[in-house]
C-alpha cells in the first residue's frame, strides 16, 4: 500500500475513532521579569552578558562579561566612567584626567598619545579610547588582543549615545539611562528659558589664538549649547577638527560674545589688531569664560552645566527668572 493511501487510511481511522480527549489545560506562561525601574524610569530587564556593542568606528565588540579592569584613554570617558559608578574599575587614565579629582589618583598611562606597555601591563579586560585621538593606539591594542572601545562624541545627541553605548558595554544600563534622562532635561530647561526671548547674541566659541583662531561650528556640542543657551554661533558651516577662521572673518562676521575656552584667550583676542575697535565682543568686554573649562569641552554630563552658565551670561534676567 502507497504512502498516500496509508495516510488516508490513518485520516479515516482517526475520523471513525472515538472523540479525543480534551486538550490538557495550557500550563500559563511565567509572568514576564518586571522593568528595572530608577527614578521615574522603566527600563526593560537588562540583556545577560555576553554582549556585543558597536563603537563609534562601527566595529562590534563582544565583552564576555562586565569588565573588571577599565583603563581610560581620555579625559571625557573617565569622567563618564566615574559618573557611572565605574571608578574602582578604573586601573589607569591619563595623566589629564582630572575629574572627578579621584582621576588625578589613578596610575597613568601618559596623555594622549599612551604609552602602549603601560596600558598592557594593568591586564585590562577593556579600554576605554577616542576614535581620532587614540588612533595609532587602538590599532597597536587591537593587535595585541587587547579589547577596545572607541567613544567619540561630536553633538549632544551623540554625548546621550556614548553614555548609553559604555553603560551598556560595562553592565551599567539603568545608570547610564539615568544620567542621559537627567542631562537631558537640565539642557530642556535652559533651552526653554532662553526660548522667551528673540535676542539670540552672535557667539564666537574661542578654543585658541597662537595667533591662529581655532572654532567649530554646526555638527558639534558647543554649537549645540550655544543655539540652547539663546545665542547664534558665527560660524554657520561645519568645521572638521582643527579648523581655523581668519582673524578677518571674525571681523566681519561681529560676534557679540566671545567664548574662552583657553586661559590665555580673552588677553590674546584683546591684543588681536583691530579687534578691540572692530569686534563687538573685545570692544564690549563681553567675554563668557564658565567656572571649569570643561564644562564646555568636555563631551559629557557635565554639559548641562556649561549650557546653564552660557544660557545666565547671554541672557542672564530670562535665565534667573525662569530658575
């Protein structure tokens, strides 16, 4: 007999049969894990280790478990390390690591160009680096097996993936979700305040004047805490790093206010042949320098603070108002 008829005669036979048992009742699913909650957030259960994360050069990285011995290779992802409760996992940083002042007393690797056998003898189960700075020594690190984690923040948005992107690869989810909630609504709030006024003061981001005049414009955080804190950036096109304008530009282009990121700055804009008649901002006197530099370059959450010393400079009865 055909293998058809046989499954015919199997259909036949089950349909002549007597009625089959109910079904035993469905066992009910387990309930699902509750949210990780902190603060007011509601965060899906975090993914078990290992886990694979893609930096900022779009490599994947696979961390087998929550990394142990972190060294950082700048001063922005210490400071992002330590926000996330990281600090005792740092076994060494830079020797511009300066905040928080714990950074000051780890071991350190050298500046921005490490020294490689100095990183490779904490053993380290993760480097922290920057793209573009750290690039010789990553591919040195990479080489060596060592595991690498490039973070490179060019806007706020990107500041708000970074945080997301080393809390997820060290296990520290809910902290980072934390901090991008908090810092977020700090930049909001200065961004509103500023929002009642249409007084938007031209700004002029200062980072050094040796005489050459090193800015940045759109595509990069300070752009984006100067358009919150209520003022116009002069330099209306994107700069790649390292970028320089003309001491004829800033000329013509009259900025209102001059942020110094440098200490020497507002003495070398003074000094700057015709600035002090020619540039509102020399002119005026109107130079915003925040209470730590890095506040304003230093990609981090630490921003938010810089936004709101900005935002109280250019308009400071709106933002003591609004506070």
């Amino acid at each position: 007999m055909g293998g058809g008829w046989l499954l015919l005669l199997l259909v036949l036979l089950a349909g002549c049969g007597p009625e089959p048992a109910a079904p035993p009742a469905a066992t009910p699913a387990p309930p699902a894990p509750p949210p990780h909650s902190i603060g007011r957030l509601n965060l899906p259960p975090p993914t078990p280790f290992p886990r694979t994360v893609t930096d900022s050069r779009g490599k994947t990285l696979t961390l087998v478990k929550p990394p142990q011995r972190i060294v950082s290779l700048a001063p922005s992802n210490t400071e992002l390390l330590f926000a996330l409760g990281l600090g005792d996992k740092i076994v060494a940083d830079t020797t511009a690591c300066d905040y928080p002042p714990e950074a000051k007393k780890k071991p350190h690797i050298g500046g921005f160009t490490p020294n490689i056998e100095a990183v490779q003898v904490q053993n380290p189960d993760l480097v922290v680096a920057v793209g573009s700075i750290n690039a010789k020594a990553i591919e040195t690190l990479e080489k060596a097996k060592v595991p690498v984690l490039s973070i490179e923040p060019k806007t706020m948005e990107d500041v708000y993936s970074s945080i997301r992107l080393l809390g997820m690869a060290t296990g520290q989810d809910a902290k980072a979700a934390q901090i991008v909630q908090e810092t977020q609504a700090r930049i909001e709030a200065v961004r509103r305040a500023a929002a009642t006024t249409n007084t938007r003061p031209k700004v002029l981001i200062l980072y050094e004047l040796k005489p050459t005049i090193y800015t940045t414009g759109p595509g990069s955080f300070i752009d984006d805490l100067i358009t919150v804190a209520g003022g116009k950036n002069i330099v209306t096109t994107p700069m790649p790093a390292g970028s320089t304008i003309s001491s004829e530009q800033v000329i013509a282009l009259q900025p209102d206010v001059i942020i110094a990121a440098s200490p020497n700055a507002i003495a070398q804009a003074k000094q700057m042949p015709g600035w002090a008649t020619g540039v509102p901002a020399v002119k005026n006197n109107r130079f915003f320098t925040p209470s730590d530099a890095s506040l304003i370059d230093r990609p981090g959450p630490r921003l938010a603070q810089g936004a709101e010393e900005l935002a109280k400079y250019l308009h400071p009865e709106i933002f003591d108002r609004s506070r």
